[in-house]
C-alpha cells in the first residue's frame, strides 16, 4: 500500500515538473512567433544653427544663401536695416511709382519717346505746337520798353516790359515775369531779336498775336535779368522788394499797392518762370522761397533742384496753394536735360498732395530743341494753360 502511495505522488511530482517545463519553453518561444516590431525611425540632426552674415550687394546670406526678407525696413539711404542691402529702386509700379521693396517713389527713366525704360508706364506730356503765324506782325502792336530798377544795396536789375496794345487801367492784368538763360538778357523775352530757323523772332509778335484773338485773360509780361538769382535768398529779395513792388504800383493788376499782404492776395494772377539756367532759377529760388506770393510756375527745359518736392511739403509752404505749373522740354534737346527735367516734375506731382498732373500741372514736350521756338511755344500754351 504504500508502495502504491510512494508511485501516484512520483507521478503527481512528475506532472508538475512537466507542467513547470513546458511553460518555460513555451515563454522563450514566445517572441520568436510574434512579428517583430518596426523599428523606431530617429530624426535628422538639427543643422547648426549660425547668425547669418549678409552680402550688402544681394542681401543673401554668404553661408547658407538665406535671402533677407527686408522686413525691419529701411534707413534714410534706403539701405536694409537687417541686411544693410541698398535699394535701388530698380523696379516700381507704373501707377503709384512706388518702389514695391522699400516703399520710396521712384523717378521714372522716362526715354525721348515718353516711355519709362523701366515699367513702361507713359509720361505725363501735353503736345502743343505754336502755329507760324504767331510770329507775324499782327494789326496791333503792343507797347514795350525797358527800365533800370535799383535795390536798397544799391544795384540795378534791368527789366523789360510789354503791354498789350488795349492796355487800361480799368482793367486788372495777370502778371508774368520771367527769367532768361544763360548769356541772355531781360529783352529776350520781350523785344530782343532771336535766331531759329524761321528767322529771328521776337517773343512781343507772339503776345500780341494772342491780344489779337483774345486767346485768354488779358495779362502783362515782364522780362527780369536773372542777376543776383543764383543765391536763393537775394533772389527772393530782388523780386518780393523790388520788382513785384515796382509791377504792383506803375500797372493795373492784381497786386494792389505791392505790400507783402497785398502781393499775397493777388498771388493767383502772378506766374514766374524762366527758359534754361532761368527754368532753374525758379526751381531753386522762386518755388521754394516765393510761394506765399508767386501761385503760379513756368518752367522751360531745365530743373536742377532735386530737393524742390521736399521743400514744398516743408511747414513754410504747406500751406500755400500751388494754381499752376508748367513744364517743358524740347524733344530734340539734350537726353539728359528733358530726363531730368521730367523726373522733377513727376516728384512733384507724386509726393506734393495739392499738384495734380493734368489739372493744375502741366507737362509740355515740343518739337523743337533748346532754342527760342521751343521757349516761345513752351510760353504760348503756359499762357492758354494758365489764364
């Protein structure tokens, strides 16, 4: 019996031990049926990070071609405050002419055709031509004649005068005084004989012609030697204290006796131009210094003020109402002159918020070069422009 005993528990022992076995093999089996798992990918590095260092001529980055984005904008020399790239305003929009990177107007490179070398856009250009028989003798001649004017310091500045030959004191004229060029005299815009191909002319046949066949408001001219205009604040005091003084009380006109308040009051029928250096002239002295008694700008062929937009804007002249300006350029002149010329003028247009292009801005391109026919039709259709 207990021999019996002794075997059942061997076995039961046996059993177990079995059971315990086959459970370990089972458990190192285990993974070897499974699938095995994917493996986990691992990220690529991060690249080492740098602080860029720009190329000021193309604004990329010279070690890893990183392009600035200009978004800090840009300093007084148009230059990336990030990148320190310039911007050379190689591209703008042919409407606002604004510069699309750093926001600056853009002077359009306006070519002898009126095309914009650079968006195409088309110059502002008014095309007029004065008809010959403006140059004739007219059945009426108006009276001219010259005065020698002297300052408070003692020097005198020759003028030279037309008036139409219906000229009354009843009547209030529109004064225009203007400039000459260089080498000329205040008679060139009056009586002084002057080359061109149809023979010499003088501007007076043209005046009276206009009288004639009442082509606008009666008006008066008054040719001014440009001596003393190359210092901005002489000039000034040539015409504000002598000059428009003189004008105010020997002519029926709009400037009343000729005080500074007086002149302010009729600036509206007053125009001060010039031809050539004289154009220049009133760019750098008259328009910037003369506007709270000059409402009216005539120039012809040339412009060397590339600040004039900026000085209108300026506190003293913010407030004075610009009532015309003209300007004009031969298109047979020099390339560089008429370019010039017609980047100020689109300046002005753009940036002084009260000179509008085709309203009370005026853009003239004549067929003729830098010569007298250019200035006489450049002042022929001033005139039917402005009065």
């Amino acid at each position: 019996m207990k021999k019996k005993k002794r075997i059942l528990l061997g076995a039961a022992l046996a059993l177990i031990v079995c059971c315990v076995l086959c459970a370990v093999f089972a458990a190192n089996r285990a993974p070897l049926l499974s699938p095995a798992p994917e493996p986990t990918p691992t990220a690529s590095p991060e690249p080492t990070p740098h602080r860029h260092v720009f190329d000021p001529e193309t604004g990329l980055c010279t070690l890893c071609g990183f392009a600035c984005g200009h978004g800090e904008g840009f300093d007084a020399e148009h230059r990336c405050l990030v990148c320190r790239w310039q911007c050379r305003n190689q591209v703008h929009d042919p409407e606002t002419a604004l510069c699309p990177i750093c926001g600056e107007a853009f002077y359009h490179r306006f070519g002898m055709d009126g095309i914009c070398e650079v968006c195409g856009a088309e110059a502002p250009l008014c095309f007029a031509e004065l008809p010959e028989r403006y140059f004739e003798l007219s059945a009426h001649e108006g009276r001219h004649f010259r005065e020698l004017l002297t300052g408070a310091d003692g020097r005198e500045h020759e003028i030279a005068v037309w008036l139409p030959w219906d000229y009354s004191e009843d009547v209030q004229y529109n004064v225009v005084v203007l400039l000459h060029g260089d080498g000329g005299q205040a008679g060139d815009w009056v009586d002084e004989p002057e080359p061109t191909r149809l023979g010499e002319i003088e501007f007076r046949h043209v005046y009276d012609r206009m009288v004639e066949e009442r082509l606008c408001a009666p008006f008066l001219i008054v040719g001014l030697a440009n001596r003393g205009f190359d210092d901005p604040t002489y000039g000034e005091t040539i015409l504000k204290e002598l000059v428009l003084p003189y004008i105010a009380q020997n002519f029926s006109t709009y400037l009343g006796g000729g005080s500074l308040d007086e002149l302010r009051a009729g600036r509206a029928h007053l125009a001060v131009g010039g031809l050539s250096r004289g154009s220049m002239y009133t760019y750098t002295c008259v328009m910037p210094r003369c506007l709270d008694v000059v409402g009216n700008f005539c120039c012809f062929s040339n412009g060397d003020n590339g600040r004039i937009s900026v000085q209108l804007e300026s506190e003293d002249n913010r407030g004075w109402e610009i009532c015309g300006y003209i300007a004009s350029y031969g298109m047979m002149d020099e390339f560089e002159t008429g370019q010039y010329h017609r980047n100020i003028y689109r300046s002005i247009c753009t940036r002084v918020e009260r000179v509008t292009d085709g309203e009370n801005a005026h853009m003239l391109a004549i067929g003729a070069g830098h010569n007298f026919l250019m200035w006489t039709a450049s002042l022929y259709d001033a005139l039917l422009l402005l009065f």
